[in-house]
C-alpha cells in the first residue's frame, strides 16, 4: 500500500485562505446591508490583493505555455532531424 505524501501548505496558500474566508464574510455582511465603511475598505483590499494575484498568475502561465510551445517546436524539429538520420542509415544499410 503506497501513501501519498502531504506537503504543508505554503504561506500564502495559508494567508490567501483566510483572505477568501474574510471575502465570504463581508460580502454576506454586504448583501444583508450591514457593512461598515472600514469593512468595506477591508473588503475592497482583499479584492485588489486577489487581483493581483490572478493577474501574476495568468502572466506566469503565459510565460509558461510560450516556454512549453518553444521546447515543444524544439523536440519535434530534433525528431524529425532523427527521423532522417535514421531513415539515411537504413537507406545506407540496404544499399550494402
């Protein structure tokens, strides 16, 4: 029986929890009428902290799937050169 290993939670997967628990709380508070003028600037932060951190991440995915497409591009040009050198071999062996 094979366990698959837990890894603690980075420190801002700990902090970008409590932030989306502290969202669904004021955003309850906001919808029920009850939300204070320094919740709502609490709220307000917590939704540009969010922001910015979707944005970092489809910047970081797009410089990712760029690099994937590059090596992609690479391994396939390296197989095809292979492919060829392979194909001349046989030709060379067959003509012996």
């Amino acid at each position: 029986m094979t366990r698959q290993a837990v890894r603690a939670p980075k420190p801002n997967q700990h902090e970008r929890a409590q932030r989306q628990g502290a969202i669904d709380v004021l955003l309850q508070r906001a919808l029920r009428g009850k939300l204070t003028i320094p919740e709502a600037a609490v709220l307000a932060d917590y939704v540009r902290a969010e922001r910015r951190n979707a944005d970092q991440t489809r910047l970081s995915l797009g410089h990712t799937t760029r690099t994937l497409n590059l090596h992609r591009q690479a391994a396939d040009a390296e197989i095809q050169r292979l492919e060829q050198r392979i194909a001349e071999l046989t030709g060379q062996q067959e003509a012996a």
